[in-house]
C-alpha cells in the first residue's frame, strides 16, 4: 500500500472516531506527563493519575519542587515506579537547564533523563509540530500487520525497519493528528487480542488478515523469564503503631514503604514460616524478642510484568526499641507511598490495625 493511501483511510478513520482527550493541543509538559503516565498503561486507567498530577502540579516547576514520596504516593498503583522517579529527575532538568520550557527540539528532547525515542517524538510533534513518527507498542502492532513485517520489533534490525516504515508513513504537514491517529487506531481497533478486523478500513490490505498471521504479528526476538516470588511481610504492632521500612534495593518497588519483609526461595505454608522464617528473621533482628502472635491474611498475589507475587502478612504485637524501622499510626498510611499490594491489603482490612494494637 503507498504512503498517501495508508495516510488517507487512517486519517478518515480518526476523523470519526478521535478520542478528546484532556492534554490533547497542550503544553509540552502536560504532553510528556500524559506520554509517561500513559506507557504501559490503557488510557481509561492513566487518566486519573493524569488530572491528579496536573492539578496537584501544573507546571513542570511545580512537579520540580516536589518531594520523591509525594510523587511516588501519586503514582502508587501504577507500577513502574522508575518513571515516577524520573519524572522528578527531568523536571529538575528541564528547570534548571532548559529555563523550564522543554526544548522544541528532538535531538534535545532526547537528552533528558527518562525520554526516549517514542517520549521525544510524542512532544516534538503534538506538542511543538515537528515531523517525528512516534513508535510505541500499537504502532508497531499496526504497521506490523497491515505491511506484514515478520522482523522482530525489539531486535536493532527491527527497529531500524520499522522506524523507517513510519517516517515514510508519516504525514508531515500535520504530525500531531497522524500521530494521534494511528496509536489510537491500536488501541482502539488493531488491539493485541481479538482485533476488530470486521471494523477495519485496511482489512483488504492488510497482509497479517491475508495470511492467517495476525496472531503472529508482531514478534518478539527476546521473551522475559517470568518467576515466582514468595514475600512474608510481617506486621509488627507496638503501641497503636506498626512498623516500617522504605525499600532501598534495585528491585521491584524501590524507595516505596514496606512493612519489615522475609523473602523465600520457595513456597512455604503459613505454619512453616512461623516456624522457620520467623526465626531467622529474628536472629537477623536481635531486638525483636518473644513476638506475640495475633493472625496471618489469606495468601495475596499481584502479577507484574515479569514475575509473580505471593505475599502473606503476618501480625505480631512486640516489645522493645527498633532502630532500623520507622513506626508509623495506622491513621498515616495515606502519606506513605506503597506497593499496590499493600495498599489493597491496608484498604482492605484497615480496622485490623486499630484492633491489633
């Protein structure tokens, strides 16, 4: 298919079926927030977060002078909480390098912390209108399927195919909509499961619909190892407050709020930790002495994208002085920022805290 056709029924298609959506013809900055909020996330579920930061800081100055905890507790349930960091770090840039306006420049774009090529795209060309094709996972899907690109998209062949595939693609003389219209024509009708191949424009076209490969398409060179982790978090009550630890590992969760945990190799019943882990737990923690046992939760789980969480929460009344946990009153769990599996957790059952003190 050439260019201008392909460019001609995507774009008819958007006219009839665009999204309005809130940082649509705005600022660079609520471009880029809305582009990090928005990766790996669906729209419907990034929005809130959307309108919570940029009322909460509506200027790339605002989220500059921000503390790291607020904008982790903003972001907790969103995962990924590396772009949450990185949201301050180029903030910071961005004011103090750039006088607080994101340079109107992709080469530039691509400088600050946290912005890569589909982030600098996106701002170059909705929020400046520079003629940068934006890549990211539905436009690839897209353009895999209706050209019939078999190359794998994470490998540097792939990249350099279809990167080319999309400038040559691109409309110039109006980015910004083009670029609109084929992520959402991903999101919308090309989706990863069950495609809406009845309602497509491009279905006479399309060489995955053709040959049987829509399933297929497109491929991955490197498939991510998934794993199962096994997390004991222990509860430690003391006089109407528990006790708490802020993650500092490069791992999953990093900088957020804990409470003190006890990781296994394997899967162990409840009644073998209170056994086994417990103890070890407690000769690594010499102030923790004769524990009072109160209840354990049910086993939680939370999938993320390369592992598996299996998480106990055990409680325990103690006695004594602690000086590697920070104690916290139930009644401040909203200032902290954690993990999604705890927040449930503290959501679910907050009268447990009030009970077991």
């Amino acid at each position: 298919m050439k260019p201008v056709l392909f460019r001609k029924i995507l774009l008819r298609w958007h006219a009839a079926n665009h999204r309005d959506l809130p940082w649509k013809n705005q600022s660079a900055y609520a471009t880029w927030l809305s582009e990090v909020i928005l990766q790996q996330t669906r729209v419907e579920q990034g929005l809130p977060y959307y309108l919570a930061f940029i009322n909460k800081y509506p200027t790339v100055a605002d989220l500059a002078n921000a503390m790291e905890n607020e904008v982790l507790k903003l972001w907790q349930g969103l995962g990924y909480y590396s772009r949450a960091r990185n949201l301050l770090v180029t903030a910071k840039e961005v004011v103090l390098k750039h006088q607080g306006e994101f340079p109107a420049n992709y080469s530039q774009l691509l400088e600050l912390k946290g912005i890569g090529p589909y982030t600098a795209a996106a701002i170059a060309s909705f929020a400046f209108d520079l003629p940068n094709a934006v890549l990211d996972g539905n436009v690839y899907r897209v353009l895999s399927r209706i050209f019939g690109v078999e190359t794998p998209i994470d490998s540097a062949a792939g990249k350099k195919e279809f990167t080319a595939l999309a400038n040559q693609l691109l409309d110039v003389k109006d980015p910004a909509s083009y670029n609109q219209a084929i992520m959402n024509y991903g999101a919308m009708i090309c989706t990863p499961a069950n495609p809406h191949c009845t309602e497509c424009p491009f279905q006479s076209y399309c060489i995955a619909a053709k040959s049987d490969l829509i399933k297929l398409l497109p491929i991955k060179e490197k498939k991510i190892k998934k794993r199962n982790r096994h997390f004991h978090f222990l509860v430690l009550h003391q006089n109407g407050e528990v006790l708490i630890q802020q993650r500092t590992d490069k791992d999953v969760w990093a900088m957020l709020f804990q409470f003190p945990l006890v990781e296994t190799e394997l899967d162990q019943s409840a009644s073998v930790f209170m056994k086994n882990g417990l103890t070890e737990f407690m000769k690594e923690v010499k102030e923790l002495k004769e524990p009072v046992f109160l209840f354990h939760s049910e086993l939680v789980k939370q999938q993320l994208s390369h592992q598996t969480i299996h998480a106990r929460f055990y409680h325990y009344k103690v006695k004594g002085k602690f000086k590697n946990f920070q104690r916290m009153n139930p009644s401040s769990f909203d200032k902290y920022a954690f993990p999604k599996l705890i927040a449930n957790y503290l959501a679910e059952e907050p009268a447990i805290f009030y009970k077991s003190s």
